[in-house]
C-alpha cells in the first residue's frame, strides 16, 4: 500500500509540474454560437436565416460584376455598387429591379464611371457614389441626373505624393461628406457639402514591434530607407448614424479596436462595457499580422472587418472577411449574435465586400458569387432585437418579456440574463436582479442591484441591527475590562507552544528567537497552518463575493490549491536550504519548514473575515477588499524576511540576497525537473517504439 502510495504521489507531482496544458484556442464551430464571459463559443440558434437571393441575371441586367457595396435608403430602396460593370444598380426593398445608373450627362458629354466602389444616398434621395478610378465623387438626383462632381481635394494638408482613390463614403445631415480613401493612413477623410477637404476625422495608431524599431534605430540611413515605414492602418468603411457619429472600421490584423465610433472633434467614443471588446471571434488564433494571407491561414486568425452598418436601439453590425461572419453588438458593446460563415450553403458566403440594414433585415453582398442576399430574423433573432430595442427606449417590462422568451431558446445566452436584471432593476426588484446579473457575470449592474438591495435591507431592520451592533460593542469593552482585571500583571510573558504562531505573528524577532534557540517551534503546527491555509484558500475561491469573485466555479479543484500550495513551499524550503547550507546558514531544514509555516498565519488571520466582508460590498467597495489583501501578502513577506534573517543569522542585506537567489535556485529545480522529464519522456517512447518494431517482425 505504501508503494502505490508513493507512486501515486510522484504521478501526481509530474503530471502538475510538467503536464500539458490544453490549446490557448479552440477552433470555432461551424454551428451558431455565441460567446460567453469566459469567452467560449457557446451553441446558439441562428439569428438570421436566408430569405432571397438576387442575381444580376435574374433581374434581366446581366451577371453582376465584382460588386463592391450595397446601400438601403430612406425610402427601403437598395442600391447596389456593380464596381466591375461600372454601374449603380436600384432595386425596391423586394428586390425587383427599378433603374440601372451608368451613364450620365456632364458638361454636355456622356459620361459614365470607372470602377465605383462606394454607393450613398442621403435623406433627399440624392445619390453619392465614390467613382474610384475617376478619382472623383460623382453626385446624382434621385432621377439619375448629376447634380455635382467632386473631383481630387486640393489642401496643403494632404501629402505631395497623395494619390486620390475614393473607396466608401457617408454623408451627414449637413451635407458633409466623409471619406475613406486608399493610402489615406491620417484617417477618414472630410469634404463640406462643395467637395472641399475640411481635414481628417479620427486616426489609427501606429502599430510596430519593439524589436523592429530598436532594429531601425541602429540602422544606417540607406538601411533604414529600405525598411518598411511604420504606418497606420487606413479605414476600410465607415458609416453616419443618425446622431452624427460616425462608425469606422479598418481590417489590421490582430487589432484589439478594429472597430470605432467618432464624435465631431474625432475621438473614439465606442462603448466597450462587454465582456470583451467588439473584435469579431475571440477564440481564434492569433498570427503574425504578415502572415494572415497565406493561403493554407485564409480561415486563421483574428477577425478582420470591412464594412460597418448602424441599426435600431443603438445596435451596429460589422462584417468580418476573415470568416465572412456578420458580428451584431449592442450599445455597450455586447455580442448579441452572428451568423453567416464559409461555405456554398444558401446562408454562407464566398467572399462578402458589404452590408446593410433593410429594416430588421440584412442585405449582404458577395462579390464571389455575385449576388444579394437577403436574411431576415429568426423568432430568436427577432426577440433579441425586440428586447433590446424596447430595453433602449425604456420599456422595462417588454424587454424583460422578450428576454425571458430568449432564454427559453438559448438558456446560456449571458446577454439575455443581463437585459432581464436590466429590466427588473428598472422596476425595483433588485434581488431578483442581482440573480440575473450574477447569472450573465455581470458585476457592474450586480453591484447596483445590490447597493439598492442592501440599502432596503438596512433601512427595514435598521433598529435590529444597531441593537446587536451595540450589544456587541458593550459585551467586548465588558469583557476586555473584566479580562484585565483578572489578568495577573507580569513582566514577562512566556508564549506556550499553542501560542507561538500567534505570538511570533505580532512579535517576529522575538518569536522566531524562541522557535529557534527555545525550541517553541514545532513541525507539526507548521504544517498545520499550511493545511488550514489550504483550507481557507478553497473557501475564498469558492464563498467570496460575486462582486470580487473571477472564477469559474465549475472548474476548481480542491486538489489543485491543495498542490498550488504545499508544492511552491516545499520548493522554496529545498531551495532556500539547499542554498544557505552554501552560504553560511545556521538555520536546519525543520527550522525552514517551520518559518514559511509561521509566516503564513496572517494569511489565514485576514482571509478568514476577508471572506465575509466580499460578500457585503459593492464594486465602489471592491478596493477595500484588495486592501486587506495586500496587508495579508505584506505581513507573511515580512514574518518570512524576519524568519529566514533569524534563523539563518544573517544580516538584512545578506537576507534580501538569499531570498532572490532562492527564486533563482527554485526556477533551477524546475528547469532540471522538467528536462528529466523530457529526457524520461524520449526513452519511453524510444523503448516503446523498439517493443512495437520487435513484435511487428515477430
């Protein structure tokens, strides 16, 4: 028995200290899925299904060509930039075709465009289009007759050297026009309502690697001039809300703020109060940004957007042409679902360029396929988009309506638990709120639920609890007195073995003198303390607060903080002993063991209560809670410092220097553990490999 004991032991002891580690990402399931706090792609229903697809030939113009973007107006006509057949195509909201653009009158001349990759129309039904190879934006009625040109910006602000290629374009309701232009790198481009360039509007940062500007900074001038300049990314798209803001998107790799929204004097205002910030999919695989192109990564790496619409309740989708998924967020920046995907199937697409809103509907266009889609909302879409639009215009009991219906879909939708605590909280039912934002992860609304709560609470057994508070505070002082008086008066107190723990705890230099030349130390309340530590340990990760709480209640494990303990202790003594014995130190092995354990007391002392304060606090709250936490990690480093100082009889400067070497000594016992490991790992599979050769021949 006490063989497998012991072999069970070192299993375990491996298997924690060398075991691998499971991928930092997953790969993305081809089913709807939805993200949750923990940022896994969780199944989902589809949000949106096909609902028609419209070709060029169908409407009997001929096949699409390479279409770059699709616009809905005010008055739910679609319009659609066919770049390769240099012509505006308008269709009616059912997708019947109504004209065909692509000849015009200019200067008495028939005139026609060059490759348009920008379509807008305004509220007037004025028609914008970003005629690219022209180098112009060309403005026309809502009858197809020009109204304007406006041709390449003249301003000393752009550079010598700047070539005008107009890609997408928006128009606000004073007739600005804004722009994203190839190789515009200062961001989005502003024109007033004639086609004068007014500046730029918003910018990306420049993003490099350290290495690759130290490497520029020791380069020659000639070396340096034939590196890559470190510039920013230029905007893909961008779109004006309704409020004047204006969406802008840029496909960067790797990009933690692909997408943005500017105020007049440019600055990104985007709410990102979600789990997460609005990127696309999360659990991905991050690569080199020059790599993503490689044809065998096409379907790897982080989301990269290309087009931007704003929708109702504050709600925005962008299209990811990494996946050709269609991301929807809330006003907070929540991802409330996405659908679309690789793929023939009638609700994939090959190669998306742009959408746009028709309603409550989605119009994508592919540029591979050459058609329109048309989605329209599932009853689970639909109710998320009636939960949110209702939870935005203040109707709280229509949103909680919607949400509840929401969960009965897709009870692991986090998004819906928080709209339904939103909702609650809105009518003053703040318990069965905070259950619903505890339910969604939701601290920050969990917190305000819960002030309101603890206020109700407070407020209604006011008199009860000053009463217990008081009649505590009179049976402490009557018991502290009576204590006193009782207690005999010495000059010196002789900590028993029971007490020293909590003697040298308060008294370091006189309680580690006594454990060490008095012998009022013992192993066993050493180990003691690390077990009750253990113990508290497991408490505090599983009873703290919600509000201060970050794990995952499904995955811990007893064990683990069981191992996450005991094992770096252990490590530290073998190696604090392993190097002093070196160095001149008086202190044993038992005597290093009984140090690290005594000094872990007052983690146990302030974690103890530390529980039940997290469990009455609020997020403004939440820094006390830290507080007690730094003076538990301050206090065991100092009784530890004071500890090994005595023990070892060293000085403070000799103390500091063995403690780093310590660290340095522990990460060396790793490094051998785990190349014996390896090298045990090699000669397994080496002995394997010849049994299995030997049998195959046999």
């Amino acid at each position: 028995m006490a063989s497998i004991r012991s072999i069970f032991g070192i299993a375990l002891l491996v298997c924690v200290l060398f075991g691998f580690s499971a991928p930092a990402y997953a790969a993305l399931p081809d089913y709807g899925y939805n993200y949750s706090y923990w940022q896994e792609a969780e199944p989902a229903p589809y949000p949106y299904l096909a609902e028609k697809h419209i070709y060029g030939a169908t409407l009997g113009i001929g096949h699409f060509n390479m279409p770059q973007d699709v616009f809905v107006s005010s008055d739910r006509r679609i319009y659609i930039a066919d770049t390769g057949n240099n012509r505006i195509v308008c269709l009616d909201e059912s997708g019947g075709l109504l004209r065909v653009i692509d000849r015009f009158e200019y200067d008495g001349k028939t005139d026609g465009f060059n490759k348009p990759y920008g379509v807008y129309v305004d509220a007037k039904q004025d028609i914008y289009v970003a005629d690219t190879h022209n180098r112009r934006i060309v403005k026309l009625g809502s009858d197809g007759k020009l109204l304007a040109v406006f041709g390449p910006p003249d301003s000393s602000l752009l550079p010598q050297d700047f070539q005008y290629f107009p890609l997408k374009l928006s128009v606000d309701r004073t007739n600005r026009i804004y722009v994203a232009a190839q190789g515009a790198f200062e961001g989005i481009m502003e024109l007033d309502a004639g086609g004068g360039f007014k500046g730029y509007v918003g910018t990306n940062k420049v993003r490099f690697s350290p290495a690759d500007l130290l490497w520029k900074r020791i380069s020659t001038r000639q070396q340096a001039e034939q590196m890559e300049l470190f510039l920013p990314v230029e905007f893909s798209n961008l779109e004006v809300d309704k409020r004047g803001f204006i969406y802008a998107v840029s496909s960067e790799a790797n990009s933690l703020t692909p997408i943005k929204r500017f105020n007049p004097a440019g600055e990104d205002i985007l709410r990102r109060e979600g789990y997460f910030s609005p990127l696309g999919d999360v659990s991905v695989i991050r690569l080199d940004a020059s790599q993503v192109d490689a044809p065998e990564l096409r379907n790897e790496g982080s989301s990269r957007f290309i087009d931007i619409v704003a929708d109702e309740g504050g709600m925005y989708s962008g299209l990811d042409s990494t996946r050709n998924r269609i991301f929807t967020y809330d006003r907070d920046g929540n991802l409330l679902y996405q659908f679309g995907g690789i793929g023939t199937h009638e609700n994939n697409f090959q190669k998306p360029t742009a959408l746009a809103m028709l309603g409550d509907r989605v119009a994508v266009l592919d540029n591979e396929t050459n058609r329109l889609t048309l989605f329209a909302p599932t009853r689970y879409g639909g109710l998320i988009r009636q939960a949110v639009k209702a939870q935005d215009e203040g109707r709280a009991e229509e949103a909680a309506a919607a949400w509840e219906e929401v969960l009965k879909l897709n009870a692991n939708f986090d998004i819906a638990y928080i709209g339904m605590g939103k909702a609650l909280l809105k009518q003053n039912h703040n318990k069965q709120a905070m259950s619903y934002f505890e339910n969604g992860n939701n601290r920050k609304y969990y917190s305000e639920a819960f002030k309101r709560y603890r206020k109700d609470v407070v407020w209604d057994h006011f008199g009860a609890i000053m009463g217990v508070a008081i009649g505590a505070s009179v049976l402490a002082v009557a018991g502290r007195i009576y204590w006193k008086r009782r207690r005999p008066q010495l000059y010196f107190v002789d900590a028993s073995v029971a007490r020293a723990p909590f003697y040298t705890a308060f008294r370091p230099f006189s309680g580690f003198w006594e454990l060490k030349y008095e012998s009022k130390g013992r192993v066993s309340i050493a180990l003691l303390i690390m077990v009750v530590l253990v113990v508290t340990m497991i408490m505090k990760r599983q009873y703290a607060g919600f509000v201060v709480n970050f794990n995952k209640l499904s995955r811990l494990n007893s064990v683990d903080e069981l191992i996450y303990i005991v094992l770096p202790v252990l490590l530290f003594c073998i190696a604090n002993w392993s190097l002093t014995t070196l160095m001149d130190g008086e202190g044993k092995f038992r005597e290093i063991v009984m140090t690290v354990g005594y000094a872990m007391l007052p983690l146990v002392i302030l974690y103890a209560p530390q529980i039940l304060f997290s469990n009455i606090i609020t997020l403004e709250e939440a820094p006390f809670y830290y507080l007690i936490e730094a003076v538990a990690v301050i206090w065991f480093l100092w009784l530890l410092f004071v500890g090994l100082m005595t023990v070892h009889q060293y000085s403070i400067f000799k103390t500091l220097l063995t403690l780093l070497l310590t660290c340095v000594v522990m990460a060396f016992i790793v490094f051998l553990g785990i190349l014996i490991f390896s090298l045990l790992q090699q000669m397994t599979a080496f002995i394997i490999s010849i049994v299995t050769e030997i049998g195959a021949r046999f």
